[in-house]
C-alpha cells in the first residue's frame, strides 16, 4: 500500500491565481475524500495578507472538520506559534511545518534563516507535542535551490534530522523548483535511509522538467512508500513562470497502478475532482495523463 | 553513446494540422543538423493527397540531400514499391518501412492486413538490398492498439522477426498510442532482447500519458541504446485529440544527459531548432523540460 499526501488544496492553490470561493475549495476537498484520498492538506494558518488563496483558512477547516469523516487526516500548514494556536483552536490533529536547506531560500520566502525557522518549528512542536497534535515537517529546495543552485546531501540529512529531533512523525523531502533527477533522487534517498527509518520518509516532487514520474519510479525502487501529489497537478512553479509545479496525483496514481501498487485512490472519482477545481479556476491540466483521459475516458 | 533517431520532421509533422512550406521544414532540419542529430527522417513517399504535410517529399529531399552534411543519415518512410522508387531516383540512402501487430490497426492505416504489408515490404527490401539501400523497420502498437486494445508479447516477437528475415538493419519498436508502462516496457525488452540482438532494437515511446521519459529510464536499464524522439514534442496524437504524441527529443536529452550518457547533441540548441518549428506551427510545446527552459533559460 502506498500512502499519498493529497497537498492540491494548500500546495496547490497557494500558486494558483484565481482566487477560490470557501464553497469552492470545501468541495474541491469533499471530492478528493471521496475518491479515496485519506490524507488532504487543507489550508494554512498565514497572516492574512500574506498568502491571499489562504485568507479563509479559519471557515475552510472549520466547514472540513464539522462535515467530513475523521478517519481522513486534514493536516494544516502552521509557519509560527500564532498559526499553531489559531489552527489548534479549531481542534487541527495534525500540522506540517516547514523548512528548507537554504538560508536564502528561507529568507526570501519567510523572511527567517534556517537557524530561525527551526526557533519557531520548535516553539510549535513542543506545544504540539503537549497537545498530542501530530506534526509533518517539510524540507524544501532538497534538491536544488532557485537562489544557491545545487544543494549538499549533508545539508539535506542535517535539516532532516533536526525536524525528527523536534518529534516530526514524517518529513517530506521536497524537489520545490523540479530539478531533482533519478540518480540524484536515488542517492539522495539512499543516505536519508541510512540515518532514518524509510517508513518515515515522503518525497514530494513537481514535474517541472517532466521526471517526475521518473523519479517517483526510483523512489519506489528505494522503497519510499510515502509521496505527496497535487490534484490535477494545481500549482505553477514561482520560480519558473508559466511552468508545471507539484505532480498531478493522477499520474503518480496512474504509475502506482501500473507496477500493481495499491493506493486506495479512484483514479476517474479524483479526475473528476480535478475537472472540478480546474473548471472553477479556468485553467487547463498540465498532467498528460489526465489531458489524455478528459479526451478518452480510459484510464 | 546514446544513438537518437529524431522522427520530428516526418513522424511529428504529418500530425500537425498547420501545413509548411518547403523552406521552413529545410529550415528545421538545418537547425536539427546543427544541434548534431545524426539521423533525421526527413518526409515520407507516399501519393501526395494522402498526407498533406507530405506533399512536397520529392522538393524537400532534394534541397536537404543537396545542402546537408553526407555524414547525416536522412532516412525517409516508404510505403511501398511506389514510394521506393520515388526515394531510389533522388539518392535516398535509408528507408524506414512500416508495420503493425494489429491488422485492425494497419487496415485502418495503410488499408492492408498485417500479411499484406509484409508483401509490400519484402518487394521494397528487396530491391534496397540490391541497390544497398539501408532499410529501418517500424512495429507500430507494440504496447496497445487503440482498437484491439491489449497486445499479446508473441505478436511483437513474430512481426520483428518478420523485419529482421526481410534484412532490415533495426526495429523500432513503437507505442503508437503512448499506453506503455514501465514494467510492460521492461517484459517486452526482455522478451525482444532474448530473440534478437539489442543493438538492433530501438524504443519508440509517445508521452501520451506522461510515462515516456520512465518508460526510457526502465529501457536504458534494458540496454537499450537507441531511442526515437522528436524534437519540440512535434505530433500530437490522432487517437486521444488534443492529447500529446511523440516524446519530445528535448526531453529524452536531458533524461540522458542526467544519467551522464552522452548523444552528441547540444541541448541548447536543439531547443532553438524547435523553438522555430513550433513558431511557425503556431503552437506551444508540450514538453516540460522545453516550457521550463523557455521561461528560464536554464537547463
């Protein structure tokens, strides 16, 4: 069995233009349940102005957490004590926090240095802990930053590890700008392995390049079992105009299916959550897969 | 060394509605030469209202076998005695002839059973041996026919034994309707590698669904060393409409050069020889890796 990390609401809108409706996105996530998805990241609990898709965060997880089952974890991105207690308000079981292995990256996206973004992961993750809320950790630019370029393997295990430190259940190793390549991949998994139980490890890649499902394949060989996906691949790439960002859950559904792999996931109830969001935010999918099945219907 | 049939300028163009002039797929090729493609299928024989996009094959080969370097294979499509003859009177050097595992498929295609297009093939092998004249053979729907759906192993084994008796010098095994998945793609390797010599197979993957750069990765752990693409991702595909076709030459380079494999080719330019192309077809690429570097300039 393999566990996908649904992110298309929070990941995925976030670098979305149009700007969804709360109606919208409830129903957006309504669907994603009822194609099987069993972990969805909902929303995050920024300050207002900063990340505008994300301003109905408080009545989003609220109309999720009273109309949909409680067997489907709804994880919320949480960048700081502030958030923390906004989302632990509203009863939030699980949060992801966030890091990366560049200072420059972290700089220009939350204005904190990697040393500063774990002060406040850490302030998060002993609430969290005393809370019994379960905390996700991400590392971003794992595999290549906009800003630095190529990134040291070291620097990659020294982040990871300082999140298991804090008492992450599971980081999401993260291919933000997708340049991750397979033997890049596999490498990168084979060190993170053998410091750190795979069962703990998710990838997280965006098809900017088209590998990847290439690399989720070697990952797959590494035995990952973990993988974070966008619906419909919602999301561009901020660092790369008018390309693809976060790999459409359908293809990587539609490998896994392939190598007899199962998910739990209704590849044709998903695409239809997807043609459902992708409607409402008058755009196109950048998944081949699901251009190829809107125009055949076969999966 | 990694050997790279491009097939853009034949293969792609024919399924490109926007019909060029003469100059601008001269004009395409030059720049394919120059980016250091060193085997090009330049147009295809066949009666000139057939296909349109091919109608100036006899003008076209003539300024490219005139200008171009000799040290460049430009294989062109022959059908059929017919189309040889075409080819013969103009110096071509290499031919590629066409066939299918499906008769469904060829009846539909070429308006005759699979035994049917082997009458047509062995008299056109026939006198290209006699004149020594390379011929290439292409097995369509190896992985799926877009009619009689599932394709039975034995039938890709029989019909490339079939090419090979009748002396043709590589099979390029093709998934005409981009439905091949990787563990599929390794079988079939396994099974062609088994019965004939892997020098003289070559992959011919459409990214119809996305999965042509894995399905490459699986084939190059395979040994395959040989690879059809087209450069810009040029062909749509006629059997899911406004689905992708081709594997982009673009991306099958940059999977390569990742994998440290050389092809001989500047990735650069490659990119400028379909940046032409698409410009004069009016349309954008379907290749991530192209859109990337596009708005990037980064490889």
């Amino acid at each position: 069995m393999i566990r996908i990390v649904e992110v298309g609401p929070r990941d995925g809108l976030q670098n979305e233009k149009t700007i969804l409706g709360t109606e919208e996105k409830f129903r957006f996530i309504e669907l994603l349940v009822g194609a099987g998805l069993r972990s969805i990241e909902v929303t995050s609990f920024v300050k207002a102005p900063a990340i505008p898709q994300m301003a109905d965060a408080v009545e989003l997880y609220t109309q999720v957490s009273r109309a949909l089952p409680e067997t489907v974890a709804f994880p919320c991105l949480v960048p700081n004590l502030k958030g923390y207690e906004t989302a632990r308000s509203l009863g939030v079981r699980e949060i992801a926090v966030f890091t990366a292995t560049s200072d420059t990256f972290t700089k220009k996206n939350i204005n904190a240095t990697i040393d500063e973004s774990f002060l406040r992961i850490s302030e998060v993750a002993e609430v969290a802990k005393r809370d019994g809320v379960r905390v996700r950790g991400y590392v971003s630019t794992a595999f290549g930053c906009p800003y630095e370029g190529a990134v040291d393997l070291k620097k990659v295990i020294s982040v990871t590890k300082r999140l298991f430190d804090l008492g992450v259940y599971e980081v999401s190793v993260g291919d933000t700008i997708g340049v991750a390549v397979p033997a890049q991949v596999r490498a990168t998994i084979r060190a993170l392995k053998s410091e750190f139980p795979i069962g703990q490890l998710a990838m997280h890649f965006h098809d900017t390049r088209g590998l990847a499902p290439t690399n989720i394949y070697v990952s797959l060989e590494e035995e990952i079992t973990t993988f974070d996906a966008s619906a419909g691949g919602l999301g561009g790439c901020p660092y790369a105009k008018g390309a693809t960002g976060n790999v459409a859950t359908e293809d990587v559904c539609y490998l896994l299916s392939s190598q007899g792999l199962e998910t739990g996931i209704d590849i044709k109830k998903l695409a239809e959550a997807s043609r459902f969001i992708l409607s409402k935010l008058h755009r196109q999918t950048d998944s081949k897969f699901l251009r190829a099945f809107f125009n055949t219907g076969i999966v």
